[in-house]
C-alpha cells in the first residue's frame, strides 16, 4: 500500500469538515496543527482548556508571546474578540456539553468508539490524561487525529482497546494517515482512502472486518 498523508495535509482535510461556527477544542499533540489549516475567513472558535477561547494560529518566530500557549505549552496568537478565563471555567465548558467538536489522538480506538489515549499500561510509561478524559464525555462530536499504525506495525483501529480507556462509546469518527472511518453501529465504515489504497488493503493492515462507504461518501461530496 502506498504511503498515505502526511500530518500537516491531515489536518487540512479535517479542516474541511468543520463548520462554520463551531467552538472546537484541538487535542495536545498533531491536532494542534489544524489550527494552522483553518479556512480563512470563517468564524471557527477554537477553545484550550487553560483558559481561552478565540485561540488563533501559530505565530511567527519573532511575534511569540510566552504568556500566549495552548494546553501543550505551544505558542499561539489570539484573534480579535479573545476571551480568557479561569481554568475551573475552562473545564465547566468542557464538560457541560458546549463544545461541538474535540480532535484528539490516540493509542487506541474501538470499533464501538472506545478510546484509550492517556496510558498505554506500561510500567516505565508516563501517564498524562490531561482533559481527554472531560473532553470525550463533554464534546458534542469527538473526532481523532492519528496514523493508522503504531511504530511497530500494529492497528490503532482495533475490536477492543487493550489500553485504559478515556471513555466509552465517544469517538464518532477517526481521520488516519491512510484513511477516514466513521464508527458505525455494525464497526468501522470507510468512508474516504488516502494515497491510492484500498479497503481489502485496510482490511489486511486492521485486521478488522471493514464497511467500505467510500462510493457513498464520493457520491456525496461530488
């Protein structure tokens, strides 16, 4: 199979799919670069759980303010209208249901939408939940930012998470490297494939048995 995206082309076709007016928070790690990949011109508001909404891209070496980060310690700029706020309000946001969208990674995502992303289980591991855990009962829609397969060749899409999960049944749809899948209630639908691949080649790398939703989804977006 050819090689799929790269993150910053990822994060663009995410991108896509937000809508206008959405309030989205962009988990630590790859989905932070969205926030590069925002169409201009829309009015996205992008949310970080140390305390701001109106998060804008990031700025330029010369401009970066260090008292100006997102929830990963990143620089970032504000755009007009910013608001900042304590971090108990922050997670008020978070968990009383007013975010449309999160985008988060993962080590591991279920065929019913479980997700586990803050601790492999490994004894030297370094466990770091952060606001995954409020985030993926919170947000309307929880999305994942991730590669298909882990540095050693495993599935991240997998029948059930080995890993400690950060929630249940609250992953809606996952955007990878090699393709985008949408949790449906019979498992994974393939509903978008990257870099020339194909569902039987999706099938072999998952080792899951696939709903191929791609006619669909292409007959859709013509």
């Amino acid at each position: 199979m050819t090689a799929g995206l790269e993150r910053r082309a990822l994060a663009a076709r995410i991108a896509e799919d937000i809508a206008e007016g959405s309030i989205v928070n962009l988990g630590i790690g790859a989905p932070t670069l969205i926030a590069d990949q925002l169409p201009a011109g829309l009015e996205i508001i992008l949310h970080t759980e140390n305390g701001m909404l109106g998060m804008g891209p990031a700025p330029e070496p010369s401009l970066v303010d260090p008292d100006l980060i997102n929830a990963g310690k990143q620089p970032v700029t504000e755009l007009a209208g910013a608001a900042y706020f304590h971090h108990a309000d922050s997670f008020g946001m978070m968990r009383g249901g007013h975010l449309d969208i999160c985008v988060l990674g993962a080590f591991q995502v279920s065929q019913r939408g479980d997700l586990a992303n803050w601790h492999t289980g490994a004894p030297d591991a370094i466990p770091a939940v952060g606001g995954a855990m409020d985030l993926a009962i919170g947000a309307k829609n929880v999305w994942v930012m991730t590669d298909l397969l882990t540095r050693d060749g495993g599935s991240k899409l997998v029948d059930e998470c080995s890993y400690p999960l950060t929630g249940k049944r609250c992953v809606s749809r996952v955007y990878t490297d090699r393709a985008v899948f949408d949790v449906a209630p019979t498992g994974f639908a393939v509903t978008e494939i990257f870099g020339g691949g194909t569902i039987d080649e999706l099938r072999a790398l998952t080792g899951l048995d696939l709903v191929d939703a791609t006619s669909v989804t292409q007959e859709g977006r013509s």
